[in-house]
C-alpha cells in the first residue's frame, strides 16, 4: 500500500515505511515506461482478439498468510473484464497485453506480499495491486504529496493521488540506458475492508500519450473492478 499511518508515532517509523511504500508500489503499479533511443520493432498492431491474462509462474510462497493473499492471476483476472474499455471511455479498443505477477517487497525486515496485474490497451494501461503492509488508508494522504485527497469509495476510506511510472532509456544494443520519471499516472488506494484494519486495493491509471489521465475514469473502473477481486466481500 502506498500509504502510511494516520496517527502519530513518536519513533516515526510509519513515516519511513509510507516512503519506502510509495517507491515501491509506484514503481510496480504504474508500470515501465519504454522509450528505445535506437532502431527496433514497433508494438504488434491489428490483433483480433482480447489479450487473455498470462499464466501465473508458481514458486513464491508466504506461509500461513498465503490463504489471505489474492494471487497476481486473480487480480489479472478481475481487471482484464470484457467491458473494461467501456470503461474507459474508448468502447471498440482491444486489450494488447494482460498480466498478473506475485511479487513483494522488504520492508523493515518483513517481507510485504504485493501482487499486480496490468492491463494494456491503445490509449490506457490500467493496473491493479494489493498490498498487506497492514497499514490504514484513512489519514495517508498526507505522505502523498499536497494534490492527495482523502475519498470514500465504495463505502470504504480511500485516497486520490497523482504520480509518475519509471521511464527507462535505453539502445537496442542494451548500451547507455537511464531511467526518470515516465508519464503521469492518477492512482486510487482504497482499504481493504471497511474497518480500514490495514492493506489497501490500488487501481493506476495512465495514458499511452503521456496526458494527465481523467480522475472520472479512474474511479469508475475503480467502483467496477474492486467488488470483483477475490476476499473483497469477506473483507468488507
């Protein structure tokens, strides 16, 4: 989750791990931004079908918690809807890629399951991730930057906050590669259940053209696509 406490800690630790969770998760949610500096092959263009969610890779493991851990391939399978690009406002575009991943992250000393799945379309890319940082949602706008606005989404707390994928450079050849910040994202982090009792659901946003993409449409797939992940009526 990209967030951290809403009360004060006199150790200030939640501070640290709101940080290290918004570099983290942004980096994971909003996706890579590629820009190649040489000659290569352009994207596949005209498929004639939807592009279906790619095989979860087993292997990762995280005990006893793994019952309650919504696995990448459930989260890809509950964004990759069939009426997601009416979703988003572009009805008739076709999904160019669908993925799902169990990754995680090391966060004072504790290992934090952090699952995604993205899904790419001409104009949007949408991803969706959870986290059990057990941190709350309420009060987390403040590690967000000045634009977060603390929301109630689907009777749940909820923040709204603006940021950036990760632009990576670089030759065919695998020379001279750089990264920076890529194109704005707009992102949604809602509680994972009602009593905000710690983890969140974020949906990411952003535009193929690199415009600031319509906070409309990020709750409205949002309001969609969250009742529809697993656990999510369980933990409401």
């Amino acid at each position: 989750m990209t967030e951290g406490s809403g009360e004060p800690v006199e150790d200030g630790r939640p501070a640290v791990q709101a940080v290290a969770a918004i570099a983290a998760v942004a980096a994971l949610c909003g996706g890579l931004w590629w820009v190649s500096s040489g000659d290569g092959a352009s994207r596949p263009q005209g498929l004639s079908k939807p592009a279906a969610c790619e095989s979860e890779k087993p292997g990762r493991t995280h005990g006893a918690a793994d019952a309650k851990v919504v696995s990448g391939a459930q989260l890809c399978t509950a964004l990759n809807r069939p009426d997601l690009a009416e979703l988003l406002g572009t009805p008739g575009q076709i999904a160019k890629s669908a993925s799902g991943g169990d990754g995680s992250m090391k966060l004072l000393g504790t290992d934090i399951a952090t699952p995604s799945a993205q899904v790419q379309f001409e104009t949007y890319t949408v991803a969706l991730a959870a986290t059990y940082d057990r941190l709350p949602v309420a009060g987390s706008a403040v590690h967000l930057g000045s634009g977060a606005q603390p929301r109630t989404v689907l009777d749940r707390p909820a923040v709204l906050y603006s940021s950036h994928t990760i632009s990576i450079r670089f030759r065919v050849d695998g020379t001279d590669s750089s990264t920076g910040p890529g194109v704005p994202t707009r992102v949604l982090s809602v509680a994972q259940d009602a009593k905000d009792s710690g983890g969140s659901f974020e949906v990411t946003l952003f535009r193929e053209d690199g415009t600031v993409p319509d906070e409309a449409v990020l709750l409205r797939v949002a309001e969609k696509v969250l009742p529809s992940v697993p656990r999510w009526v369980a933990n409401g």
